[in-house]
C-alpha cells in the first residue's frame, strides 16, 4: 500500500522543506532537554520551555529560508511554505 505524503497534497511541502523544519525542531527539543535537568524543572517547565524554544526556531527560520514565512507571530504561531499554511503546536492535533 502507497503511503501519501504531505507533497502528495500541496506540493510545496516538499520532503527537503519538512525535513529541515522537522530537523531544526528536533534538535531543539533535545537541546532544550539536556538544558532542563535540574532539581527545580519538571515535565511542565520543560514543555513550556521546548515550545517556545521550538516557535522561536522556525521564526528564525523565516529569516533564512524565502519559502518559510509567518502568517501570524503571536503564540499561535501560524506560517506558510510558499504560501500554503500550517500551524506549529505542541498539543494533540486530533483535539
């Protein structure tokens, strides 16, 4: 069976474009956990931290790619690839 891929639906969502987003947000998840590892952080505090950690990445990001572009700055964090848009969230996407 064929696996659809993001591309497959808008084809600026290509496989080097999502692998250095998804590359960049990785490396900054494990960042900011080798960062938290004190008697005072907890699994709140480490969430918080990676995510605005990770939203100030890709806003970074926007100033180095010309296909990467903010929609909306705020916490809310919405962007676009060459105009196609997407939403960057910690939450449970199904919720």
């Amino acid at each position: 069976m064929h696996d659809k891929k993001p591309s497959d639906f808008v084809d600026s969502f290509t496989d080097e474009r999502l692998t250095i987003i998804a590359q960049a947000l990785k490396e900054q998840c494990f960042k900011t956990d080798d960062d938290l590892q004190s008697d005072y952080d907890s699994g709140y505090s480490v969430g918080c931290t990676r995510f605005d950690r990770q939203k100030n990445k890709l806003k970074r990001m926007a100033l180095e790619y010309d296909w990467l572009n903010i929609s909306d700055g705020s916490n809310r964090l919405v962007m676009n690839i060459n105009g196609a848009p997407f939403r960057f969230t910690r939450d449970d996407y199904s919720s």
